[in-house]
C-alpha cells in the first residue's frame, strides 16, 4: 500500500471519528437541556397539582359552610344538584366521555363514577357513604388524568356533593 493512501485512510478515519465526537457533544448539550426542561415541567405539574387540590378543597369547604349556616337549605339540594350539573353544559359530557378511555379505575370503579354523575344529574339524593365514595372515586381519577378536564370536573361535583351532605349532617 502506498504511504499517501495510508495517510488518506487514517485522515479519513481520524475525520469520521471527529465528526462522531462532535456530534456525541452536540447530542449531550440537547440532552441536559431537555433534563431540565423535564424538571421544570415536573415543577410546574406540581404547582398545578397542588393548585387544583387547594380549589377544590376550598370548594368542598366553601359549600359545607353554606350548607351549615343553611344558606343553602337541604330542600334545595336536588334543584342545586341539577343547576350544578346544568350549568356544567359541554364540560358534563367531556366529563363523561372521559370515563371511557381512563385507565387507573377498574370497570367496577368507572360503572359506580357513571352512576353517582348520572343520579347529580337527575337531582337524586346522595348519603353519605355514596357521596364520599364518589368524592374518592373522582379525586383517584384526577390524581391520575391530571390533564383530563372531565376528570376535574367530576370532582368539583363530587366536591358539591359531598359539602352539601356534610353540611347537613351536623
């Protein structure tokens, strides 16, 4: 092999192998970047997470205080109920329709959420028990579909349904 040969193979070896390198660089700069644009975001889901935690716990609270001082009167509560749900409008059925493609609740679980929205709708009475389990039921669905707005919705009604419960009881 002829020596000017020799020194164009190894020149184009060491050329491929510094093209490779920088290329490795290039990759790593895009690498930590998207790192701390994924915890940024992880930052920014938790401000929301606890956001919406915080709203619709002052919710729940803000209706079992009206409830309590009987600003809203237990007679009212299937009229209040079928309001609520009206005035929900397109985000109800958004709401519902999220239950079909949601994956952390078991069949069981979406049957009883479908139900407990269905008897709101209709301005059934709820007890305790029923009000709590779909209270939970929601809160599980949000926790895991943050980014669902059905499954937000169906937890302020939950939340409404569950002050205006614990609101009469005592």
């Amino acid at each position: 092999m002829d020596l000017t040969l020799a020194i164009a193979i190894i020149g184009l070896f060491l050329g491929v192998l510094a093209y490779f390198y920088k290329h490795a660089q290039t990759m790593k700069g895009y690498e930590d970047k998207l790192k701390e644009l994924g915890k940024r975001l992880d930052t920014f889901a938790a401000v929301q997470k606890s956001f919406v935690d915080a709203s619709h716990k002052t919710f729940l609270a803000l209706i079992t205080s009206l409830t309590k001082s009987e600003v809203i009167k237990n007679e009212d509560f299937p009229e209040l109920l079928k309001v609520f749900v009206d005035s929900l409008g397109e985000s109800y059925k958004i709401a519902m329709s999220s239950l079909e493609s949601t994956n952390p609740l078991s069949e069981d679980e979406k049957r009883r959420l479908r139900k407990y929205a269905e008897r709101a709708k209709k301005g059934e009475r709820f007890s305790h028990s029923d009000a709590e389990d779909f209270y939970n039921l929601s809160k599980k669905l949000s926790e895991e579909k943050g980014s669902d707005a059905g499954a937000w919705i169906l937890l302020l009604l939950a939340a409404f349904i569950l002050g205006l419960i614990l609101g009469s009881k005592d």
